[in-house]
C-alpha cells in the first residue's frame, strides 16, 4: 500500500522532502517518502533518501504512534505487572503495562492514565514521567516514554484490544528487579523502566 505523499509534502518527523534535518554533513536529504505496508498498530515507511556521497537509495523503517510504558505502584508499595502472550516470542511475556499513544490523549500522562486502567483496570493518584527513549532507532522511529504511577488501586474494568491476553498480578518492587537480574523477564520495555528507575528515580 503506499500513500500520495508527493514531493514537497511533510514526511512524519516534519521534514519537506527535498530538506536536510540539519546542516551537520552527515545528515541525509529525503527526496520521497511513502508507506509501503501498513497494518494495525504500525507502518513499514519507504523513504528515497540521498547520502552525503551524492548515492541516492530506498531506506525502509517501521513507524508508529509513541508509546507509554507505566510503572504503577500500589499504596503499599507492590507493583502492579501485567502477564500477557506475545505471538512474536510464542509465549507469556511478565511485564509493565505499555501502549501506544491515542488522537484522543490530552497529554501523555492522560495516555499513561488511560493504558494503566485499560490494561490492569488500577487508577493512579498521580502519574509523573521517568524518561523518554528511542528504543531503536535505526529501524524504527519508536518513541518510549516511561511513567512511575502511585496510588494505583483497582478501581476500573479492564477494557482490553480484541488481540490482547492479558492477566493482572502484583510483585513487589525487589523481586520484579530481582526477575530482570535473573533474566526471568526479558522483555526489553521492562528492563529499561526498572533499571532506569532503580538508578535516577525517587
């Protein structure tokens, strides 16, 4: 599938074609850029790119709506993590809740909020952001924005995707870092969100 993005129309980070990111000489000019394949939850992007060298080529990379990964604390402490099958890796994947970011999200604490409740049905009393990565960003434009929530308490329904499988439980925090130690849990969003707020947060 490809799309009627003709030069001179905006790309998704904001660039005409035709513009270079910045004036630093490894930047690359993007001539065109299309969608070449396009299914729920994501792209795979076309781009006709030209190298510093004057090479003109097709880069293709998989593009998708910013994501929030949430660490939600209970009032005692505990963390709540979600259990979930991942068709990819065929087995449950232990992890945080993460979603991607919505048109109807006010902000991105609003999106955390909701994947929070949707995915574990717990509300926080508050949500603050932890840090903000780009997980992979040689193939692919993802953004990760990581939130530590608190006062979470199981006050909602879940409301869950027709495609996801998901059961709710909570571990305390010592254990959950214990399972990323012991390379119990490998999902990568996880190891981030505990390791990163085991190190700088509060």
């Amino acid at each position: 599938m490809t799309d009627e993005n003709a030069p001179g129309e905006r790309a998704p980070d904001g660039r005409s074609t035709g513009e270079r990111p910045s004036d630093d000489p490894l930047a690359w000019e993007l001539l065109d850029s299309e969608v070449a394949y396009s299914c729920p939850g994501f792209d795979v992007r076309r781009e006709r790119v030209r190298l510093p060298d004057g090479t003109e080529t097709d880069f293709d990379y998989l593009a998708e709506p910013e994501s929030v990964v949430v660490l939600p604390f209970t009032p005692d402490g505990d963390v709540v993590v979600i259990e979930e099958w991942r068709q990819p890796v065929r087995r449950v994947n232990r992890s945080l809740p993460v979603g991607g970011t919505e048109p109807d999200d006010g902000d991105l604490a609003a999106a955390a909020r909701r994947e929070l409740r949707e995915e574990t049905g717990h509300e926080a009393d508050g949500v603050e952001l932890l840090t903000s990565v780009e997980p992979a960003n040689g193939v692919a434009n993802s953004v990760l924005h990581f939130f530590v929530a608190r006062g979470c308490t199981p006050t909602a329904e879940q409301q869950l995707d027709a495609d996801e499988s998901i059961r709710v439980d909570t571990t305390t925090f010592e254990a959950l870092r214990d399972h990323v130690a012991s390379r119990e849990i490998r999902d990568a969003r996880t190891t981030l969100g505990v390791l990163y707020y085991e190190a700088f947060g509060d």
